[in-house]
C-alpha cells in the first residue's frame, strides 16, 4: 500500500484573502515503511508573504523570487500523489489550497479526485480525546526528535509526521525493518534536508503588523489545532 505524508507553507491565511502555497513537501510510505522517496518544492506564489507567516516558516519573498509557480510544477506533482492514500494534518487547510492552485493553473480535477484524503488530526484526537494534538504535541508524545527543525517546513514536518502517524496508528511499527528497536529507528531517521542556506530573518514589524501576525497565530490556533509559543 502506498502512502504520501503531504504538507505545505504558505503566504498566510486565509485563503479567500488571495494567499498562495510557497512549499509543498511529500514523503512516501510502502507498506508502513518510510522509504526515503520524497518530493519537494518551493513556489513563486506571485505575491508578498505576511510578515506574521515568515516567522513561522522562514520563507522570505526572496527565498522564493526565482522559484516556478504551481503550473510550471503541477504535472510532476500530481505524478507522485496520483491513486495514493494522501496522510495531511488538518487536511480541509492543505487541500483548499492545492484545490485553489489547481483552479489557477485551469485543472478542473480536485485533490479529492485523485487520492484519497485521511486527515491525521482527526486520528490524532480519536486517539487523544481531550489532548493538544498539533505536530508538536505528537511529536513531544511520541518521543520524535524534533532537534534538527528550528523553523515549520513543508517536507520537514511531512517526515516528522511519517513517524508520528507510523507511532500512533501501530505502535513499534519500524521505519527501516523489523530488527531494529523503536530507539534505534528514531536515532537513525535522521531528517536529511539541508537548510544552511536558509536564512533566518529579522523582520522590522510596524503596531500594524503586528495587530496582523497576532491575529494570524489566534487563527491558526483555531484552524489547526496548535499554538505557538514565543
């Protein structure tokens, strides 16, 4: 069976207010196994980032200035996600955006379409009624390292949520084989991505914007279930 982890960033939220996807990140699962096949892109959304959503990601206008737009993109993503189980944490987010960017680029197909759509945050509070069920959560108790991500990104938190929905949907599971012990796979799934070009920014931030990124993070504490701590 074959699953793809998706996750992406964008410009901020919400969408009707014009926002864009600036990163898409897709990791492949075989038959409960991570593979290490994964798909990755950054976007020129065509459009200035909130300020709010750079804090959160990292990604600058700049950093994706010289990027290609969804268009130039889609068919080699669809390729990798076509007739596959998709896994996305509150999935109603990510799929409004790729169902948007697919409208833009003048496909009429949805993502719905295509895969079939299983929601990890609706597992997740099944699983923990009463319980804070963001990423971080999961990751905080299911002992995932989270060590080497200092910021969100799209292909980073799709691997961390790999491991966490292999952990919580069957326990000791093995990410690379049976014969390993859930110590030994967590500290051998090292999450190979380099981001020391990445540049973290230091945003001058007038009472405007920041009234703005305040009530970013209070939407999406509603919309995804998580806070975010400063």
């Amino acid at each position: 069976m074959r699953q793809i982890i998706l996750d992406t960033e964008t410009t901020g939220m919400p969408l009707e207010a014009g926002h864009r996807i600036i990163e898409i990140g897709a990791v492949e699962i075989v038959d409960r196994r991570m593979t290490g096949n994964h798909y990755q892109t950054y976007l020129n959304p065509k459009r200035s980032i909130d300020p709010g959503s750079i804090a959160v990601h990292g990604i600058t206008n700049d950093d994706v200035a010289d990027k290609p737009e969804f268009k130039e993109v889609m068919q080699e993503f669809l390729s990798f996600i076509q007739d596959t189980e998709l896994l996305i944490h509150n999935a109603p987010f990510d799929t409004a955006f790729i169902n948007h960017e697919f409208s833009l680029a003048g496909y009429e197909k949805k993502i719905e379409d295509l895969c079939e759509i299983k929601d990890t945050l609706l597992i997740a509070r099944k699983t923990h009624p009463g319980k804070r069920n963001s990423l971080d959560a999961l990751c905080a108790r299911y002992n995932v390292d989270t060590s080497n991500r200092e910021l969100h990104g799209a292909l980073i938190d799709a691997k961390l949520l790999g491991q966490v929905y292999l952990l919580m949907t069957g326990g000791q599971v093995g990410f690379f084989g049976d014969e390993q012990n859930l110590n030994e796979q967590q500290s051998n799934h090292s999450l190979d991505i380099d981001y020391s070009e990445r540049k973290i920014m230091t945003v001058e931030l007038t009472n405007e914007d920041l009234e703005e990124h305040q009530q970013y993070l209070e939407d999406l504490l509603i919309d995804s279930d998580q806070s975010i701590t400063w």
